[in-house]
C-alpha cells in the first residue's frame, strides 16, 4: 500500500463531484450551465494537464527542495502560526503570478487557455494546461526561498488548487457577507466574465482581501457572460494550447524596432491586434464553424474520453513501476486520443488517418512487449490493403461524423 500514487485518485474524486453539479443543475432546470462542446474540451485539456504533469511535477519538487537546501533566506519552523501565514503568501503569490498572467502577453499565453470556456463549471476547474503550471511554478518558488519548508508548500498548494477547484460553478449563489474574506463561486464567476465592467478583476484564489487592496475586486452585478472577448472559432486541442504563442510571434514579426518587439513578448494582452487571430485561423484552417451543427454520434467521443481517463488513472497508479516506452505509449496514445476528440467536435475529415496513427502505434507498442518488433510493417501494410478493399475511409467518416441540428 505504500507505493500508491494516491493522485490516481483525482481523476475519479473529479468526476463525482462533476456528476453531482450534473445532476443538480438538471434538478433546478438549468441545463445551460453545462455546455456539450465547452465541457468536453475542458475534460480534454484536463486529462492533458494531468498526464504530462506525472513527467515533469517531481521535477518542480525537486526544485523547491534545491532553493530550499541551498538558498533559502530564513530558517521558518513549522507552527500553527506559520501555517497561517503560509496561507495568506501562497495566496499572495498567487494574486501576482494571476495577475501578471493577465497583464503580460508572455503569462497570458500560458493562461489563456483557462477563459476559453464559454461555460462555467467544474469542468472550467480542470482546464489548466502544462505551460501555466510551469509558470507558476516559478512563482511559487519563492516560498522555499524565503525559508517555508517544501513538504509545507506541496501541502499548502494542494489544499490551495482544492479550495479552487470548488469556485467553478454557478450552482452557489452569492454570499455577500463570505465574500468580504473569500473567493466564492460569485467572486470567480466575475474574474471568468467577458464583460467590459469584469475585466480583470478579482485575481486572489482564497480571499479577496488582496484584491480590495490593489483595487481590483468587482463584485457581481449583472449575469456574467463567460469567456474570451474574442472567442476562438476552434475546438482543435492543439489550436487551443498553442494559438497565442502564434499570435505572440506573428506581433513580434510585424513589430518594428526592439522596444516594439519587446512589447509584443512582455506588452499587455489589451494592446494585441485583434486582427491577428481572424487571419491565424483561416491560415491554419482553424475557422469552420459548427455552431448549429453537432456530432449525431456522440457516444464515440464518450467512449474515447473515457478510455483516456480509464487509462490515465491507471497509469497514474502504476507511474513508479512503469519503463520508459510504456510511459512514452500512454504519452502519445492519450494525447492522440485528445487532438482525435477535437477534430470530432470539429468533424475533421483528417481524423479517420490520425485513428490508423493511433492503430499502428497500440499494434507496435504490443509487438515489442512480445518481442516482434521485427514484425512491425505488417500492421501498415494489413490497414493498406484493409482501406483498398473495403474503402474503410470513406464507411468510417460517413458514421462517426454524421451531423444533427443543434434545437
């Protein structure tokens, strides 16, 4: 029992909690907390965030203990006092590494991600990619630099992206009296709203005295109208990681002198040419819209989102015993099977040969297990001559990707 990874765990407790607000929003007759398209690629990102997060989270341990070990500031034992105070700095942190994530272009590529969302709810919680948690991180760093014992921070963050994790939803109404101390649901719904009056506003993740301070708290007025300004035109899973580092570059490349291409990287997110994502998009293909269409045969993604965190849980449990190629098989088979669920959503008719990829890699991964790698052309040519006689391409994009009208 020892060796359990016991974050195996998150994936499940997340899904019981997603189930419960499911149900409850279905009992008080609000079905449009839970939007089809924005709730699955929320899960997508999700599941990716966690999965590429078992190969680089030690490595940020390691870290806090290396600034601990041999640069920390202070010797702070560990009270219930300090424990307090640890709380209010992590939170502190965090108003600045939020903040500028919103305030710096580099930060704001990295965090993006997280406003995507057009809907509000648990699954909204779980849309953290990898770039963001790299850069907090960073962040976080000072703590043991000031002297916190790593053991206390991993502690503090863990109970810290919990508390978070409860704010994304619309399931709890205002608490007024609450909110002179703490982030709500209300207060985070205001920090993910695309209205003018919302903008910016309300960055502490536990209380919201450090937005009172630095004068950036609003309370809720209005209904919020969740997302992006500029909404992406976009379900792709790569698209949605990537298109504002693209944005970022494509500045930096019309910008002329360095303090303009300086301000491209560094400048504020406000003052980026809102014409440049329009043009990105028809560039890279990525400006179909599927408004008032969706996929008829929606049990296949199910099947596929569910076989991602069947398999991500596993291989989280058994992360400790797994060798190198089986984690780089769960890497790349889970991460086909994300971009696949994007290109569903988008029906991409490029998908039918991203399932061969995904085929041909589940085919080689067991011939090495039974030691035929030797063997490893037979499956290519047996899909070769299956597509010949059977056009597979054309029976299997007229079934998955049958439409029907949205009501």
């Amino acid at each position: 029992m020892k060796h359990i990874n016991f974050l195996a765990f998150v994936m499940p407790a997340f899904f019981l909690f997603l189930y419960l607000e499911f149900k409850l929003a279905q009992r008080r007759k609000r079905p449009e907390i839970f939007n089809y398209e924005s709730s699955v690629s929320n899960i997508s990102i999700g599941i990716a965030e966690r999965l590429i997060n078992l190969f680089i989270a030690a490595s940020f341990y390691q870290l806090y203990y290396l600034i601990y070990d041999d640069y920390r500031i202070f010797n702070i034992p560990s009270n219930i006092f300090i424990w307090f105070i640890l709380i209010l700095m992590t939170d502190f942190v965090w108003y600045w590494y939020h903040r500028l994530g919103h305030e710096v272009n580099f930060f704001w590529a990295a965090h993006i991600v997280h406003h995507h969302s057009e809907a509000f709810n648990f699954t909204t919680a779980a849309r953290i990619t990898t770039f963001q948690a790299i850069v907090r991180t960073g962040f976080w760093c000072v703590l043991p630099l000031l002297g916190f014992h790593p053991s206390m921070v991993i502690t503090m963050l863990i109970v810290h992206g919990a508390y978070s994790f409860f704010t994304h939803t619309q399931l709890v109404g205002k608490i007024k009296w609450l909110e002179y101390v703490f982030v709500t649901p209300s207060v985070h719904g205001v920090h993910h709203a695309s209205d003018e009056k919302y903008l910016d506003k309300n960055f502490g993740d536990m209380f919201t005295f450090w937005d009172r301070l630095f004068g950036t708290f609003q309370s809720e007025e209005e209904k919020p109208k969740y997302g992006l300004t500029h909404p992406l035109k976009s379900y792709s899973f790569l698209w949605q990681h990537f298109h504002y580092y693209f944005e970022i570059f494509e500045l930096w490349k019309r910008s002329k002198g360095f303090k303009a291409k300086f301000n491209a990287v560094f400048g504020s997110p406000a003052h980026m040419d809102q014409n440049i994502r329009p043009e990105l998009e028809k560039r890279f293909l990525q400006d179909k819209s599927t408004s008032n269409k969706r996929l008829k045969f929606r049990n296949y993604l199910y099947i596929q989102l569910g076989i991602s965190i069947l398999f991500l849980t596993v291989v989280t449990y058994y992360f400790e015993f797994l060798n190198g190629i089986d984690k780089v098989f769960a890497l790349t088979f889970i991460l086909i099977t994300l971009i696949n669920c994007g290109a569903l959503l988008e029906q991409r008719k490029w998908i039918y040969y991203l399932e061969y990829g995904r085929i041909y890699i589940v085919t080689s991964y067991f011939l090495y297990e039974e030691n035929l790698i030797t063997f490893f052309l037979v499956p290519l040519f047996i899909m070769f001559f299956a597509e010949q006689l059977f056009s597979l391409g054309k029976r299997y994009r007229d079934v998955i990707l049958q439409l029907e009208t949205s009501e």
